[in-house]
C-alpha cells in the first residue's frame, strides 16, 4: 500500500471503507425498512456498469443506505446522481459523499413510494436512468409504478435494479410456466428486461434468506399491441387472478361475454393465462379500449 492509499482509505474514491462508515455512524441495516448492504465495490461497480456510458446521464437512486452503490456509479462516471433515502441515520454518510463530489450528488429524504418523479429530477440535461438496490418489501410495486408510467416513453431511458431472484425471474418469464404472471407481461410489453447478474445472500450485510438478482429494463418505444397500461392491468387482473381456470371463465370479471372478446382477439376460450402471449394480452385489452371508446 502507498503512502496515498494509507492517506485517502483503500477505496478508489479516497473515502473510508464502506464497513468503516457503518461502523462510525452506527448503520446497523433495519429489518422493517428492508435493508440489506452491498458492501463490496467490486460488486457495486459491476452493477453501475450496466447503466452504460454514464459521463452525460442523470441516475436515480432509490434507497442509498450508507451509499455503496452511490459511491460505484460516481466512480464509473455517473455526471450526477439524485438519490431518494427513507432512512434519516443515513444523512451523514451520504453528505459525506456529496462533499467528495460537489455538485454532483442530491440526496432527497422520503418515501420513494410517494414521490413525484419528474418533479424530483426537473430539467437534465441528459437522459435519466434509475438505479437501486431495492427494500424488497416495495421492489414490485415500485417496478409497477415506473411501468405504469404516462405519457409512454417514459421520462427514464432504462433501469438497473436489483430484486430477490424470485422476482426476477417473474420479471422475464415467458409463457406456460409457474412463475409468468401480470408483472411478466407488463414488463415485457413495456420494456425488455434481462437478468444481468445474479448474486447470492452472502454478498450482502446482513445476508437475506433468498439470493438476488440484477435486472436491466430498456423501454420500448411503441409497446405493441398499443393498449392502455390499466386496461392491460385489467385484463392481466382478471385473467392471473383465477389463472387456473379457462379464460372463458376467469374473464368474466371483465366482461359479460368473455367468449366474444376471445373469439375478436383470436383466442381459445379454453386456454388459460399462463398460455398467452404478452401480445395477446395486449391485444385483448386493446379490443376493451375500442369498445369502451365506441359507447363515449
């Protein structure tokens, strides 16, 4: 080790440890808030990767904790990161890193769960990429939020995010198995999502019961068929709900003659929803849209 290294720390940012700043402000990860701590750069910096080319890019991030994944995307060239923490104890540690990096990190304390995104991020100058390792107690529904998102394309260009592998492998199922449902066909008809990572528990503090994965979504420009995203969400509901029963059945929730929006759509009454394609769920819901705009 040089003189240097023994001066700024062993990371390459020149700031402590990760381990160290946990220990120094007491950042003990909460169950209740579902924290769980990357603490290896390494690991961190592989992640940030995966946002690309980050020297003209805005990223925001969800859940800092300590900043372990804040410090990698400002390592790897990140031009500016807004970051959004729910935990006050961490205020000190990210202040830290915002000093290291004047003008390049913004730290926003609150619920991510309530926040006004475009608001949050105003005007940049460049694209905008979220980036997290999420709480997984709010991983999906703040996934469903940013899908959700109108108008569409969306005011991301893409997201890096870290979910329990089980999700994950939801996110990217394709049809006739167990785990494709409504969060595989609305991220698949919005985005393309990819598993680009996986990691185990024992890379995280404290380690949690299930591993984890990492997964890149890129926007698609025109989702085809072109819906509108709660009717989809309609048609999925209703569909996955009763998933082991015939379509003709499980659809009668949304509408009185489900045979004739199957036969419209091209469909098999007695297929269930685990058979679909995400476009012919697409398709359906758009067929709901033409008619319901025909009785306006």
């Amino acid at each position: 080790m040089s003189i240097t290294d023994k001066l700024t720390g062993s990371s390459p940012d020149g700031l402590p440890p990760l381990r160290d700043v946990i220990e120094r402000y007491d950042l003990r990860a909460k169950k209740n808030l579902g924290q769980n701590f990357l603490l290896d750069l390494n690991i961190t910096r592989r992640i940030a990767r995966f946002c690309g080319d980050m020297s003209n890019r805005t990223i925001l991030e969800i859940g800092p904790g300590p900043g372990g994944l804040t410090r990698a995307l400002l390592i790897e060239g990140a031009a500016r990161v807004i970051a959004i923490e729910r935990d006050e104890r961490c205020r000190p540690a990210l202040e830290e890193i915002a000093a290291r990096y004047p003008g390049q990190l913004d730290v926003h304390f609150g619920d991510a769960l309530e926040a006004d995104w475009p608001a949050l991020t105003g005007t940049p100058t460049g694209p905008i990429t979220i980036a997290a390792n999420l709480p997984y107690g709010v991983a999906s529904l703040l996934l469903a939020n940013w899908l959700e998102t109108e108008p569409w394309p969306p005011w991301f260009d893409g997201m890096v995010l870290m979910f329990q592998r089980e999700v994950a492998e939801r996110i990217v199922a394709e049809p006739n198995c167990k785990a494709y449902g409504r969060l595989s066909v609305l991220s698949q008809w919005r985005t393309e999502p990819k598993i680009v990572m996986n990691l185990p528990a024992e890379a995280f503090t404290p380690p949690p019961k299930v591993a984890s994965a990492v997964v890149a979504f890129t926007p698609r420009a025109s989702p085809s068929p072109a819906c509108s995203v709660k009717t989809l969400g309609r048609v999925t509901q209703a569909a996955f709900g009763q998933r082991r029963k015939m379509l003709r059945a499980s659809l009668k929730q949304l509408t009185p003659m489900p045979e004739l929006l199957l036969q419209q759509a091209g469909l098999d009454p007695t297929d269930r929803a685990e058979d679909l394609a995400v476009s012919d769920f697409a398709a359906m819901a758009a067929i709901l849209d033409t008619a319901a705009a025909d009785k306006i």
